[in-house]
C-alpha cells in the first residue's frame, strides 16, 4: 500500500493535457489497488492525477480547501468533473476554513504531504513565487520534510499564457 499526494498547474494548455495525462498513467501503472491517491481536484495536473489513481484502480481521498471551495473556485468548465472526482472519492476532507483563500490553500497542501508516502509534482521547475501555497512551494515542502517528489513535466508539455 502507497499513499501518494499531488502537486501541480492548473494552466496546462490543451496540447499538454494528453501528454501529462500518459506520463501520470505511465507512473501511476502497477499499483492498482495498492494505491491510495490524494487529491485538491482543481483544474489541471489534480484532476488528471485523480482520473489516474481511478483509472489504476486505486482509492481517492480528496481535500477540499475550504467550505466555499466548490462554489468560489471551481469554474463553471472543471464543474462536472470535479463533481464526478469528488463522487468517486472514497474519502473527503474538509480543511477548516470557510473561505478559500492562501491560507486555505497552504492548509490543504499541508494534509496532502502529512498523508503521502510519495508526492507527484506535474511542474516544470518554476521557483516560487513567494505566495505560497503553490506548486514550487509543495515540492519544496515535501523535499524537506524528506517526501520522495516524483517531477513529472513531459516534453513538449507548456503552460498557457
């Protein structure tokens, strides 16, 4: 059993999806029931990453930032598959906080390291940007906390804007 966290960017362009989508499967594959995947569900690498960790058979848990998350945060195009995500999950945390702000944000990231065996980074090596909360920040976290960090950010593969 391996419990393994993601980490990564929401503003992968259409060209990307498909090729960080075969990389998380590529990675993902051999676990099957063994894995325990867990998961924000925002737009991007948390969602592509949780339609892996299905995909392979194994468990979600998700982490929901905030009480408000799915009504402030979620866009009206990533609505029905976060919806569908969060119906597979087979858990559900709640972090505390009413709000989905930075200090949300930060919160989740914490429970996804304090629960993972392994984190999945879909980054392409951007430093921080000193907001905290994203990806850079998470993968730093967890390096230091000794979190084996899996960097996933295949050729070809871009950010919009």
């Amino acid at each position: 059993m391996v419990t393994i966290a993601v980490t990564g960017h929401m503003d992968l362009t259409a060209e990307t999806v498909p090729l960080v989508r075969a990389a998380l499967g590529g990675l993902l594959t051999g676990y099957g029931a063994g894995l325990t995947g867990v998961s924000c569900l925002a737009a991007g690498a948390d969602s592509l990453f949780a339609e892996a960790v299905l995909d392979t058979g194994g468990r979600l848990v998700v982490v929901v930032p905030s009480a408000d998350y799915r009504q402030a945060k979620v866009k009206p195009e990533h609505g029905d598959l976060f919806d569908r995500l969060h119906a597979a999950a087979t858990g559900v945390v709640v972090m505390p906080y009413e709000t989905a702000n930075r200090q949300a944000y930060e919160a989740a990231n914490r429970e996804l390291l304090a629960r993972a065996d392994r984190l999945v980074a879909v980054w392409d090596g951007t430093p921080p940007s000193g907001q905290g909360g994203g990806t850079a920040d998470t993968v730093l976290e967890a390096r230091v906390a000794g979190t084996p960090v899996d960097v996933v950010w295949p050729e070809g593969a871009a950010r919009r804007g």
